[in-house]
C-alpha cells in the first residue's frame, strides 16, 4: 500500500508537471526558450524562434512570447504632458507612440531592455519634447509664436521625431518605430484667451473690412452703370439733333422751312392748355 501511494503520487506529479511540457504561440507572436536562463539559439548560433503553434518543452524550461504587432502606447499616460518651447512658453501635449518589435532584433528587445515599453515611451517623450523645443517661430510670426508653428506644423515635426527613430534607435532597441502622433496641443489657459481675444478681433475688422468692400463695389457698379445710361442717352439725344439738323437742311433748300416752322408752331399752341401772348410795340 505504501509503494502505491508512492507510485500515485509520482503520476500525480508527472500530471501537474505535463502541463509546463508544451506552449502555445499565437499568429503575430514568436516564443523563445530558456533554459536556466540561457537563450536557445540554432546551430546557425542565431536565436532560437518558435513559430505559431504548439510546442514542446521540458519543464524547467521558460518560454517568453513576443507579440510582432504593432504597439500603441499612450505617451504620459492618461494626462497630457507639460512641454516647454522655444520662446519659454509651456504647452501640454497629448501624443501616441506606434512602434513594433523586430523579428532580427528580438534578442535585444526580450533581453536588453528589463521595462519594455516603459523604456521606449520613456525615450520617444525625451525625443519629442527635444524636437518640440527645438520649434522657433519664423521672422515676424507674432501671433501664438512657437505654440502656432508647432500647431501648424504638426506632422512635419511627427514626421521628422520620426526619421530620426529610425536612423538612430532601431537597431540600438530592436523594433522598428512607426511614429509619434501628436493628437492635442494645449496652450496655457492666458495665452488661449489671448488668442481668442486676436482672433475674434481679427475676425470682426476682416468681416468689417469685406463688407465696407462690398458696399464700395456695388456703389462703383451703380456709378459705372449710370455713366453708361448717360452716355446712351447723351448719343441719343446727339443723334437725334443730327437728324433734326438734316432734315430742317433740307427744308431750307427745299424753300419750305418757314411754313414747317408755321406749321408745328400752330401744332404745339393747339396742344398747349394754357397760352400767354406777349405783346410789344414799337419804341
């Protein structure tokens, strides 16, 4: 009886040990044996890599699983950081970090770094609030100053944060860096006010300039339009004297313009409701 407690308990044992003798890798993922803390590497002296599936191992072996997906990590947690710029000014950024582990470069991701992802978004945040104090406003860039280049510009400096991960880090930390996306930018509450206050000033003298333009081109137009009207008229009214001088021309050498001239002097009194003679003598 005692030889078979034994021999239970040693099944027992092997059981709960079957369980450690086999990982499983998921589809983006690679699995890496230790052995005593010791890293398998193939007979090439390259690193081990398990792909997608089940595997086995003995149970005094340790398996990591590195996740190749991209990661996202938010850059000063759930608050926004506080970045001082060029001109002194303090802004509070709200930034993500996108990067992914290297399959080549595992060994110096899973060994060489003991807090992850705490150590990249450590360093992206130095390299961000170098980039962005770097930022200086342009000649004559009075309004905002370094805050409105930073926010005008905002995927040129993701874009050159960016570059320079990649030139400089990715081999040092072994993932690639995909890019920091700035997502807010908050000025100080009095430099906010500030600029609300230049920008709806701003916005009322361009209004007030727009419509005083307006008013300006419609009273040129109507003055436009009325020198045409006058001058229509003026050419009619010369063209109807021209007429009038030929054909009272004609009159005079046909012989006949005095009795015309009696003629259309009796038709205007006829047609006249009131008349005055005046009557003069003979001095």
């Amino acid at each position: 009886m005692f030889f078979l407690g034994i021999i239970i308990g040693i099944a027992l044992f092997l059981v709960w040990k079957a369980r450690d003798s086999y990982f499983r890798v998921e589809e983006g993922q690679v699995g890496v044996l230790c052995r005593f803390g010791a890293a398998k590497h193939g007979p090439d002296g390259a690193l081990a890599l398990a792909g997608p599936g089940l595997h086995f191992k003995w149970p005094f072996e340790v398996a990591h699983i590195v996740s190749l997906r991209e990661q996202l990590v938010t850059l000063g947690g759930e608050s926004a950081e506080h970045v001082m710029l060029n001109d002194g000014t303090v802004i509070r950024l709200q930034s993500m970090l996108r990067y992914a582990p290297r399959r080549e470069g595992i060994a110096k991701y899973l060994f060489g770094l003991h807090h992850r992802k705490e150590h990249v978004a450590g360093l992206f945040s130095s390299l961000l609030r170098n980039e962005i104090a770097n930022v200086k406003a342009a000649q004559g860039e009075a309004l905002g100053g370094a805050f409105a280049v930073v926010r005008k510009d905002r995927q040129l400096v993701n874009q050159r944060i960016a570059d320079f991960a990649r030139k400089q880090l990715n081999d040092r930390y072994g993932v690639d860096f995909q890019a920091v996306d700035i997502t807010d930018i908050h000025p100080p509450d009095e430099l906010a006010d500030a600029l609300n206050a230049v920008m709806s000033a701003r916005a009322e003298a361009d209004s007030m300039r727009f419509r005083a333009e307006s008013e300006c081109a419609q009273k040129v137009m109507a003055a436009e339009r009325g020198v045409q009207i006058a001058s229509a008229k003026a050419a009619a009214v010369e063209s109807e004297i021209d007429v009038l001088g030929r054909h009272l021309g004609a009159l005079h050498v046909a012989g006949v313009l005095p009795a015309y001239r009696s003629r259309r002097k009796a038709e205007v009194w006829s047609e006249a409701r009131t008349l005055f003679v005046k009557e003069g003598g003979t001095s």
